[in-house]
C-alpha cells in the first residue's frame, strides 16, 4: 500500500512538473516575442530616421558637394548655434542617410560634437 502511494505521489509530481515546465517556457516564449517587437520597432525608427536623412541628402543644394562649399556656407552663418546645426545637419545626412558610418560622431547632452574614435 506504501509503495503504490509513493508511486501515485511521484505520477503527480511528474504531471506537476510537466505543467511547471509548460508555464516556463511559456513565459520565455512571451519574453523573447516582446524583446523581438521591441527590437523591430527600434529598427523601424532608426530606418524612418535614415531615409529621412537621405531625403535631405538627396534634396537640392541641400547637402554641401565640397568641403570648400561648407567653408562658404559656414561664414556666411552668424551665430554658433546656426552653424553647429548647418554641420550637425551635414554629418547626419551622410552618416545616417548615406551610412558613412566612419564620419560618426557621438554628441554630448550640450551638443557639442566629438570624434567617436
């Protein structure tokens, strides 16, 4: 009588483990599906963003062809905040739209740009 007992207990505790097994993975299942939504939205954004900037990129006279031309341009701003935001804009339609990476720069909470190497 002992024995079957122990052996209904441990069918039970099987069945139990098996429906703590399902609940985990299930919840991993939800955990991975929602980290991977996440990611795609991050994605989407920073393609909206990309092809905003080869937007303005591809606009004309919007993007500087020659350093010479940004030079020009730079003089012709009066303030430091108009031409920070002329360069700015120039280094975000090649890095973000053209995907020149190597030209990046990582902008401190001030604005104030500086090489990312």
């Amino acid at each position: 009588a002992a024995v079957r007992a122990g052996m209904q207990m441990r069918a039970g505790a099987r069945i139990e483990a098996r429906r703590d097994l399902a609940e985990q993975q299930a919840y991993f299942r939800l955990k991975r599906e929602q980290a991977s939504q996440k990611q795609l939205a991050k994605l989407v954004a920073e393609y909206t963003k990309a092809m905003a900037a080869f937007d303005k990129y591809s606009a004309p006279g919007r993007a500087a062809p020659t350093l010479a031309a940004v030079h020009a341009r730079l003089k012709k701003l009066s303030s430091a905040a108009s031409q920070h935001a002329y360069l700015r804009e120039q280094i975000e339609m090649r890095v973000l739209g053209l995907g020149l990476t190597e030209h990046a720069i990582a902008w401190s909470a001030a604005g104030a740009g500086s090489s990312k190497e």
